[in-house]
C-alpha cells in the first residue's frame, strides 16, 4: 500500500506556509528580540494604513490630489457640498507644499470646534454665561464671532484672517450669517457647524462700531480692562469679573487699524475674554505676524510665508451647491477644453472716474508686453495650414473676463472674433455676467461673485485690477502671481506708465497697516514700519503703505 501522499494542492500549501513563515522569520525574531518597539511599529504600520484608506490620495481620473496635500479632511460626504473635493481636482496642483504642523493643527482645530460648537452641552454653558452678563472663569470653549462687512472679497480675506487668529488663540470660530450670505459657503469643518445659531448673540442687531462701549479701545479708556490685572486675587481687576465679551473692531480706518490692537499686551487682555466679536473687512492675517506671542505657531505652520491665504483660503472657503453649480456649468462648458486659459479681472470703483479707453489700452499693453495674448492681424488666414495651423489642431486660448461691465468683454471679443492671430492660436473670450453695479445686498449677485472668484482661480494666468480684494483671493486661491493693473488715481496716470506689475507673492495686501505704537516700547514714532525689520514683510506693488507677506 503506498503510503499516503499529501495530495499536491496540500504541498503546495505547505510550501507556501513554508514560505510565508520564512520571509517571517525576521519580523518574528524582532517581535522576540524587540517586543515593544515591534508593537510601536506594528502601531505606526497600523496609523499609516488608516491615513492612507482616509486620504484617498488622488483622483484616478484626473490624477488630482483631493485633499490638498492634507488640508482638507476626508470625513465629509460629498452631496451636502459638492465643491469641496470636485474644486480641489480643477486647480492645478498648488506650488506650495502644506506643512505638516498646518494639517495637524487644522485637525486639533476640527476636534476642538467639535467639542464647543452650537448644539454641544459646553456651548451652551458658554452661552448661559454670555447671557448672564459677565465674563466668569476661563474656559476651555472660547468663541470670536465674525461679523461680514464690506465686499465678496473684503469679506473672504476678513473670514480667512479671523479664522487664523482663532487657530492661534484657542478660540472657536462662529459666522454671523446674513441672508444675502446664506449658504453661499459650505460648512468647512466635519461634524458641526461653524453657523453662529439665530439669535445667538445679544445686541447683534445694535450693531458695533469702533467706539461703542463693547469696543476693545473704549474698555481701554474707560479703564472696564487695563493691561494689568489679578485673576489669582479674584479681586476687582480679575478676568471673571469683566464684561461678558469684547468687540474688536479691524476696520479699514483711514487706510490704518485702530490703535491697541496689533501689540503683545493687548492680545494679552483680549485673551482674557471667552466671548469676542470681530468685524473686519482686512486681510488682518498679516499683521497677526507682527505678535510675537504668534510668531513661533505661524512659523511651524507656514515655513512659506507667502501662501498664507493660498492654503487658509483652499481650505476654508467651498462655495455652497448653488455658486457650484454656475462654476461647473461654466468651468466644463467653455473653459475646460482650451489649451491655456487666461483670467482678466476689471474692476472700476465709480470714484476712479476711469476712462473705458484708457483702462482698456492698459489691459491691452499688459497683454501685449508680458506676451499673454497673440496679436491679431487682417490676414484672415495667418498661420493656418491646410484649414488647421501648422497642419495640426489650432491652440485655443480661453480668456475668462470678469467685470461688472460688459464693454471691457465686447471689445476684446469682438477683436478676437473678426480678426486671426499672427500666431495662429484661436482666441475665445468669455463673460459670465455683469450686474452692472455692486449689489452686495442680493444673494444670486453674491453667488455669481463667488461663482466668478473661483472660476479666474482655474485659470493659468491671470491680469487682475490692482486694489481689489476680489482679485487677491482670485490670485491667491490659485496659486498664481498675476498681472496687477495699475495705477487706482487714474487723474495722475501718464500714458508711458508701466501698464501691469508682477507682485512678489500670491498673496493678499492688507490695505491698512496696524499702528505699532505698543506700551511695551514696540514700534514708536518713525519705527513703526514692519518693513524694515521683519524679513518676510514687503510693501504691496499696488498700495504704497500696504503690507504683504512674501517668502
Ligand atoms: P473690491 O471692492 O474690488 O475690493 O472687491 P469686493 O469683492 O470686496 O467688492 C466688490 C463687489 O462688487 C463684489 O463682491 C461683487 O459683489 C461685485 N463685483 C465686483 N467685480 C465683480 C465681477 O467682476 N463680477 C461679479 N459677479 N461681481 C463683481
């Protein structure tokens, strides 16, 4: 009787076990000879297996990375806000890497604005304790409140800067959201709302300004807060004891934040407020730099101090399904199939008095000088070979013109429409829309602003109007160093004027530099420009007085 064999698919396996135990065999030695650093790796292993299964690392039909290099987290569904991930695969991936000190605090952030956001037991003990009046013992829920003024743009920049000082200050960040706002943006932060609730706020209706008695400069001069306090005494001057919240108010005043607003001590005596409301229509961001109780966080967070706004703003700031909807419709009809795609911002205040002929020749003379649109020529056929340029498909070149006006559009198009190119490339312009005024009021016109802003962020270059913050956070959501036109006085341009600058960085300007006059000796008279001495600060190339950051 022959002995009885393993059947062969028995060997097989145990020559597979065989194999699998020896390739083992390493691993189980360390398991033997390191127990705990082998279960610390076996740990890592296990993180590094659920970050990759959450990060879904890139989109396999655009090749797109959708969570932005980790600013954005996965833990969203996608129909409640279909910009957030499909928005990420049209811009082009952002030259700016994302730190990791930014990604973990964005997430700490998102934790923490989960635990204290509207509908949590902490939120509403913190709000029992607005109600009562005072300001009671510290918390470890502490909100500012953004209040919208101005502006799309001015609005952005305000929400972006707030935002950051509430990453930086511990603070929860809390919309006070108008009806002409109302759902223009998508809630940025998983599980909870960054909605402050309706009626969630005493006196919101009032309203404040810079000198009202909630304001923090008023509390200065009436002595309600000073910089010198006792909260271990419990006594007069302790931090329980003081109003039960505190307006900070980083309006535009004449070109120039209010005074005790941007110095060490007085960030110090707001952080004793659990409640602040903030309202500003600045890219105040920048002069958070300034602080030196900020200065290390931002530095870990932002080695590049130039795309401050590129990665706040990309990850803030998702336009809501309606302002989505105009983008895709928009973006994949005309925009998409063009081999490059140009933006032109235009935006004439009515106190400019701008001359529509001589705006528009400096649109035309940046184009022309920086080689961003072909000459045209009355050769009907120029460059065209056998019904195709060159004997192959013409390069189409999409331009995106943005502006309240529609003559800026008819110009340009009709130009490109009767004429060909010298080079042969086939030149479309496109306008979405031109309301013909600023309506901030209405929530279609803010949609379509929005729709717009995010659409000349698609493109690959870019000519914006120097001054308008709606074209920073056009240039700055992409990543791109425009072309600013210049100047805003239009009384004192000269025809030889250069037409456009380049700015040294994608970001923002903040139109209204902060006084650094500061009781600890900061700044004083003649030394307050931060230009001088902070190395990443520069003067904007369109507003003289106005600060940037740049790497
Ligand atoms: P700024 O005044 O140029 O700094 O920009 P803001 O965005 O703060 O304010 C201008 C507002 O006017 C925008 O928010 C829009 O409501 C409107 N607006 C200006 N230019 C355009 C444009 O090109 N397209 C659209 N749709 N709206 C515009």
């Amino acid at each position: 009787m022959e002995a009885a064999k393993d059947p062969p698919e028995s060997g097989k396996r145990r020559g597979a076990v065989t194999v699998v135990f020896l390739a083992a065999l390493p691993l189980l030695l360390l398991v033997f000879l390191f127990a705990n650093r082998a279960a610390s790796i076996a740990a890592d292993t296990q993180l590094w297996t659920q970050v990759k299964q959450q990060s879904p690392p890139r989109n396999a039909s655009s090749g797109r990375d959708r969570l932005l290099g980790g600013l954005l987290s996965p833990d969203f569904d996608g129909p409640s806000c279909r910009s957030r991930y499909e928005g990420s695969e049209r811009w082009k991936p952002s030259p700016f890497p994302v730190s990791s000190h930014l990604v973990r605090k964005l997430r700490e952030y998102e934790a923490h604005h989960r635990r204290c956001g509207p509908g949590t037991a902490a939120y509403r003990a913190a709000r029992a304790q607005l109600l009562s009046g005072r300001n009671g013992d510290r918390g470890e829920c502490r909100y500012v409140v953004w209040l919208p003024i101005q502006g799309l743009g001015n609005r952005m920049l305000g929400l972006v800067s707030t935002f950051l000082y509430a990453v930086l200050t511990g603070r929860v960040l809390l919309v006070h959201e108008p009806a002409e706002m109302e759902a223009l943006f998508c809630e940025p932060f998983p599980g909870t709302s960054w909605l402050l609730p309706p009626s969630g706020f005493p006196s919101l209706d009032r309203g404040f300004w810079s000198s009202c008695p909630e304001s923090y400069a008023s509390m200065l001069e009436s002595n309600v807060i000073g910089y010198d306090y006792d909260d271990d005494g419990g006594g007069k001057n302790a931090s329980a004891m003081l109003p039960a919240y505190v307006y900070l108010h980083l309006e535009n005043m004449d070109l120039r934040l209010q005074n005790h607003t941007f110095c060490e001590e007085d960030h110090r005596a707001l952080d004793r407020f659990n409640w602040m409301v903030l309202r500003s229509d600045s890219y105040f961001a920048v002069a958070l730099f300034l602080v030196p109780a900020y200065r290390d966080q931002l530095g870990r967070m932002f080695p590049a101090k130039g795309a401050v706004f590129h990665h706040l703003g990309r990850y803030l700031l998702h336009p809501g399904n309606r302002a989505w909807g105009v983008v895709r419709r928009f973006f994949d009809g005309y925009l998409a199939g063009a081999d490059e795609r140009l933006g032109v911002q235009v935006r004439v205040v009515p106190q400019s008095h701008t001359p529509f002929e001589a705006m528009y020749d400096r649109i035309q003379r940046c184009a022309r000088e920086n080689g961003l649109l072909p000459q045209v020529t009355d050769e009907p056929f120029a460059g065209v070979v056998n019904g195709t340029a060159n004997g192959s498909k013409a390069r189409t070149k999409a331009v995106l013109l943005v502006s309240l006006k529609p003559e800026y559009y008819e110009r340009l198009h009709g130009t490109y429409y009767a004429n060909a190119t010298v080079s042969g490339e086939v030149v479309t312009v496109y306008q979405p829309s031109h309301d013909g005024d600023q309506r901030t009021e209405s929530r279609a016109h803010n949609e379509r602003a929005l729709a717009e802003i995010f659409l000349l962020s698609y493109c690959d270059e870019m000519v914006t109007t120097g001054w308008s913050t709606f074209g920073y956070v056009a240039h700055a959501l992409a990543g791109v160093r425009p072309w600013l036109l210049v100047p805003q006085d239009w009384s004192k341009a000269r025809d030889d004027d250069v037409a456009c600058v380049r700015p040294a960085s994608v970001e923002p300007c903040l139109h209204s530099p902060p006084s650094l006059v500061c009781r600890g000796g900061g700044g004083g008279k003649g030394l307050d420009d931060p230009v001088a001495r902070v190395p990443f600060l520069r003067h904007c190339e369109d507003v003289g007085f106005g600060l940037k950051l740049v790497d």
